[in-house]
C-alpha cells in the first residue's frame, strides 16, 4: 500500500514536529486520518522522511519521523519553461504536467496576445496558486525537489535572462527537436492561447533561441509543453 505522501514548508528532521496548520486541516478533516497512521514527508531539500502520526487533533497534527530515505533523483537535463500566460485551467494544467515531467523552473510570459493579465493582489494570489498546484503534482508523482514558479515576466525581459545552452521557442514551421545537441540546459518557450506572433519569434531567434517543432500538427497552448518535455527528457534527460 502507498504512503500518504505530504510537502511541509519548513525544514524536517529525525523526531517529533508539530505540522503547519494547512497540512493539519487536510490529514486530520478531509482525509480523516488517524494517530498511528504511516506518513512519508518531504520538504524540497531533496531527502524523504517516513514517520507515523502521534496526535491527531481539529486543528493540530503531531507526527515522529524515525527514518530518511534519498529522495528521487532530478533528471540531469535542467529544463526552464517559458509559458505563455493563458485563462484557468489551461496554466494550472501546463504548470502540473509540467511539474510532474521535470520541468526545474517555470515562468508564466505576458506577451502580445495573451488575453490575461494579472495585477498586484490578483497576481500575488495566482502565483501562490500556481505554487500548490505544483506542490501537489510533486507528491503525486515523487518529486523530492519543488520546480521553482517565478512570477509573469513580459517575455522581453525573460529573453534577455536566458542564458541556457540550448534555447528553443516552439513554432509549426521549423526544424525537428532532434536535429539539435543533446544540452545540460534548456530553456523552452511556448505561445499562449492565440500564440507568439512572428515579430515574437524573430525576437526570441536574435537572442539566440531557435525555432523547433514537435510534428505536423498544431498543439493547444497546455498541450504543447506536456509533448515539448516529454520528447526533450526521452532525447536527453531520465526518460
């Protein structure tokens, strides 16, 4: 049977902890767990721990990790996902799958026909957003280490941090993946719902990106990704 697997957002350790209140209110009202249930945490520094549940109250929840295993292993293609910022569930979609197919790093991009656009406290609270649903995705699918979600970047700036060794923006009318170098860094660009413009991709190229795509068929903005890393971790990263 598999352990109930929690992120904790704050350093863990051998012994008792009393667990932050979010975490408590799920284990101990939505799942109903009970003291002397088995637990296994994790805290993104990359080490897992197994425990078991001391107390388990309405609003408190104490365990007892008695064990460290090594957490799983990252995949040594180190992946920045520039995505095109898009309307509800399209970004939580690509941000999950994203997460769960090793994506270290993701920034949601403003550029010219994005039909989103988020400020101050509503930017604040769709990046803390953002940050559960990857969380949540790396206890479903193991990840010990959370990918890093920055906040929206107009796509100008993002270009110019870029400094990966290979860099790819994804467009119908281009060059295979394959044709190019297996790299230790990969920078990803993908278009939101109405997708980059051509003076968008031109940009991207003189800034070093190249124009790759993934087949004849053109990809939805949240699907795009999903293809995008799957090919790139089977090419040169742990598929």
């Amino acid at each position: 049977m598999r352990l109930s697997r929690f992120f904790i957002d704050a350093p863990l350790s051998l012994g008792e902890h009393d667990l932050p209140e979010a975490q408590a209110h799920y284990i101990g009202r939505v799942l109903r767990m009970s003291a002397g249930d088995a637990v296994q945490l994790f805290d993104g520094s990359g080490q897992e721990y197994l425990g078991a549940l001391l107390e388990v109250g309405k609003k408190n929840v104490r365990v007892t990790l008695s064990e460290t295993l090594p957490g799983q292993a990252e995949s040594l293609l180190h992946v920045h996902l520039g995505q095109g910022l898009s309307r509800g569930e399209r970004m939580d979609w690509a941000i999950q799958k994203a997460t769960e197919l090793g994506a270290n790093e993701i920034t949601p991009i403003v550029s010219e026909r994005c039909e989103v656009r988020l400020k101050d406290e509503r930017a604040d609270k769709r990046l803390a957003h953002w940050r559960q649903v990857a969380i949540s995705a790396c206890e479903q699918c193991g990840r010990s280490r959370l990918p890093v979600i920055h906040a929206p970047m107009l796509l100008a700036d993002w270009l110019k941090q870029r400094d990966e060794a290979l860099k790819l923006v994804l467009h119908p009318v281009a060059e295979p993946m394959v044709s190019h170098a297996k790299p230790e860094r990969l920078a990803f660009l993908i278009g939101p719902e109405g997708g980059l413009s051509e003076a968008e991709v031109e940009q991207a190229k003189g800034t070093g990106f190249h124009a790759a795509r993934l087949g004849p068929r053109v990809l939805r903005t949240e699907t795009a990704p999903v293809v995008a890393l799957a090919v790139a971790q089977q090419l040169w990263g742990d598929f």
